[in-house]
C-alpha cells in the first residue's frame, strides 16, 4: 500500500503494521501481490512465482465457496424437508 497507494497508506492502521513486522521478520523471504484497490494483498513466499501463488489461493477460494454452497444446500433441504414434514402434524 505504502509502495502503490501512498496517498491511502495509514502508518497507524493494523494492517500496516501487521505487514511491516512480515516484512521485518522475513525480510526478503516474502512477497505480496495486490491486484486491485481496496483488496487484500496476497502474501507468499518468495521461492515460489506469482502465477503459482495466485493459483493456488484461486483453488483454495473456489473449493471453499464450494463447502459453503454445499453446506447451504444441506441446509436448505434440511428446512424444507421439516416444514413439509410440519404440515402433517395436526
């Protein structure tokens, strides 16, 4: 953000100074990638490419949006399942 976007950097902000101590600690051992404005940076190590970085938080993002479709279809059958089965109590 600092580096991008100097004019929204916060020193003061937690995010700020969460990647600063990253960036302390693991010196040049880390990288981020920051595709668009108001998003999070990705954070990875730097023995692996962007390319491969950005996939991999792709497939982690899809198959959790998965699990959580999944689950709101269990859900969903699980209500409509006990109101059908409320409509023939007396």
């Amino acid at each position: 953000m600092q580096d991008h976007y100097p004019e929204f950097y916060n020193k003061n902000c937690n995010v700020y100074k969460l990647k600063d101590k990253l960036v302390k600690h693991f010196k040049l051992r880390i990288s981020f990638w920051h595709r668009y404005p108001g998003t999070n940076d990705l954070v990875y190590s730097d023995g692996i490419s962007t390319g491969q970085a950005v996939g991999v938080a792709f497939e982690n993002a899809t198959s959790e949006e998965r699990s959580v479709t999944e689950a709101a279809m269990v859900i969903r059958r699980a209500v409509l399942d006990g109101y059908n089965e409320s409509q023939w109590l007396p």
